[in-house]
C-alpha cells in the first residue's frame, strides 16, 4: 500500500476511536385527559435543564381548542415561553404558564407530569408524557468508512 493510504488510515483509525453517538434529541409530547393532543420539540442533544435560550430548539404544543395554526410554539408565542423549561433528567416540563398568542389560551406545565389548560371553550387538564423520536445519529467515523474501502481497493487493484 501506498504511504498516503497508509497515512490515512492511521488518521482514520484515530478519529473512530474519539468520535461518539450523537445522542437524540428529538421528542413527542402527548397530552391525556378531559382533552387530548401532541406536541414535539427537539434540543440541542447537550442540555440537562433545557429553555428557549439554552438548548431548547424547538416547541410546538396542540392541545384541545389550539391546534394548527392556533397550536403553543416558541417562535410567536411571546415572552412566556422562555419560562418552559425540559428537565433531561425528569423527563419533564414546569413552567409558569403560557399565552396562546393567536387566542389568548393559556398552558401550564407541571414537573409531576400534568397540564392545564384556560380557554375561552372551556378548563382542560390532564398528564402528559415525553418520548424521544427517532434512533441515534451513527458517528461521524462511519461516514469515512466508505471512502476508507474504497482506497483499499483501488490499492489491491493497483496491484
């Protein structure tokens, strides 16, 4: 084999043995009780005690009268929703409430696993539960696998 070749799967053999599993870091909420409804959010895979501003994404809830284009979201729902917190280590939401803002409804989430929601149809609460979606991301080293055989080969075909 060629030095480069050689070279190369010294450095390739190096970055397998610090590359990692990307952990997953996209969830499902699902909403029980006098109402029902879903919701997901997705963090930056690093946060233990996630919020808007430090590794909380994204956030989307519908629940009982807000869903579509009325459904909880961190992108126009106001300064409430930087209250929402997700706890890695719970598995769990609190916050202080949040504001609807296509209808003034307000959402609470509670750290024991319940919700409540006020709205002009009417008191709704229940539990929820979180679950993340998807598998793991393969790291990055097996990417360079392909590249890596494909070396060798040309190599022994040389040859």
């Amino acid at each position: 084999m060629s030095r480069s070749i050689v070279r190369f799967l010294l450095l390739m053999a190096v970055f397998v043995l610090f590359s990692a599993v990307a952990r997953a870091d996209s969830f499902q909420i699902t909403f029980t009780g006098n109402t029902s409804g879903t919701g997901q959010f997705t963090t930056d895979g690093v946060c233990t005690m996630c919020s808007p501003t430090a590794g909380l994404l994204t956030w989307v809830a519908a629940v009982g009268p807000d869903t579509g284009p009325n459904a909880f979201d961190i992108v126009d729902d106001g300064p409430a929703i930087v209250t929402i917190t997700y706890n890695r280590l719970t598995n769990s939401f609190s916050s202080i409430g949040t504001f609807n803002s296509e209808n003034h409804d307000f959402l609470i989430l509670f750290p024991g696993l319940n919700w409540s929601l006020s709205s002009l149809q009417g008191d709704f609460s229940g539990t929820y539960t979180v679950t993340p979606v998807g598998v793991p991301e393969p790291p990055t080293s097996a990417l360079l696998l392909v590249p890596a055989i494909a070396l060798i080969g040309l190599s022994i075909r040389r040859r």
